[in-house]
C-alpha cells in the first residue's frame, strides 16, 4: 500500500516470501554432500569413506547454524513491524539473493575439501550477508519520513551488528594460513549468536521503535 506519498506494505507476503526463501536454502545444503566413489562397499570401505566426510559435515553444520540464526534474527527484527517499506524490499530481497546462493559455496567446499580459495569464498559470501543484514536493520528501523544517510547508518552500529562482518572479514584472510580455522571461528560465530543473552540482544533491537509502525 501507499501512504504519505511512501511505499509501505503489510508484512505477511513480505514475511512469507522471506521465509520461504530460508527455508529452500537451509534444505537445498545438504546437496553439499559428495560422496566418496568406493570400488569395493563393505563395512570398513563405507565406514572410512563415511569418517573421510568430517570437513563435509562440519560446513554442512556451520551453514545451517548460520541460516538458522539469521533466520531467527530475521523474524525477531519484524515480529513487532506491521508495514514495511520500499528500502525494506529491496534490502531484504538483497539478503535473500546471498542467503539462496549459500548453497553453491557449501557444495563446492563439499566437492573439493577445504581449499584456501575456496573457504575465502565462502567467508566472503558471509561477509557480504552480514552487511546486508546491517543494511536491512538500518532501513527497516528508519521513521516514514526519515532520510537514509551514512552517517545515520553509523549511528546505528551496534557491537551485536557490528561483530559479525568484523570477525567474517577476520575468517576470509584466516582461511590463507588455515582452512580449517577459518571455518572453524565461523562456527565459534553462530555459537555467539545462538547463545542466550546474544538472542535477547536480537529481540529487543527488533522491538526497539515498532509501536507506531
């Protein structure tokens, strides 16, 4: 709908659509899997080629936790919001476009093991994801008649919004020296943010500024 001369819409297709989107993404993931190609099956070959996968299960377990908790951190920022604006749209629909092409980085690093280049990638994609989060957060909290300025994104940093495309920046050039822990403080990432005080931190920014919305 249109009002004041500004864009706004209701939620629910809004809220439907994104949510879709989330939920094709986080299931699409385990096409990641490539298993081993095994001359001989019996317990022992199946049992090393199944252990062989460990960096396989341990993306696959990274990217769903990192879905999952955007896509909470996704509904705790509009659960309060009644309409939505046209910056919100498109914000949002720039988020959804790297969180469904989260899959392809998951699968290549299923493929071809942990590669340097290739675990940069994928922190670069989250990287990209946690700006755009930024991004929407800033947007979706500005007032009918408010003008978006840079300042006023700066104004809205936050250490809970502002630690995460620190520490995925820290990930992509960790993955030159160390593949492994690249992924690896990716996953101590998703734990901070699953952690308790970290999702009520999450509630009451997306509660902060809602009533008249």
């Amino acid at each position: 709908m249109k009002r004041d001369g500004h864009i706004r819409i209701f939620k629910g297709r809004f809220e439907a659509f994104s949510d879709g989107v989330f939920a094709i993404a986080i299931t699409l993931l385990v096409l990641g899997f490539q298993p081993s190609k095994l001359a001989t099956v019996n317990e022992t070959t199946m049992t090393a080629a199944l252990l062989s996968l460990w960096p396989q299960y341990l993306v696959y377990a990274v990217t769903f936790a990192t879905v999952g908790i955007m896509w909470f951190n996704h509904y705790a920022l509009f659960h309060g919001v009644r309409h939505v604006s046209y910056g919100t749209l498109i914000a949002n629909l720039a988020l959804l476009m790297l969180i469904a092409f989260l899959p392809f980085p998951t699968m290549l690093l299923g493929e071809y093991a942990l590669l340097s280049s290739l675990v940069f990638f994928y922190s670069l994609i989250m990287v990209l994801i946690s700006l755009c989060y930024g991004i929407l957060y800033f947007v979706t909290k500005l007032r009918p008649d408010e003008p978006a300025s840079l300042m006023g994104y700066m104004r809205s940093r936050t250490a809970w919004n502002t630690v995460g495309p620190i520490a995925y920046a820290a990930a992509a050039l960790l993955a030159f020296a160390s593949p492994l822990a690249s992924v690896i403080l990716i996953a101590a990432l998703a734990i901070f943010y699953m952690l308790p005080s970290t999702v009520s931190l999450a509630l009451a920014a997306g509660a902060d500024d809602h009533s008249d919305m």
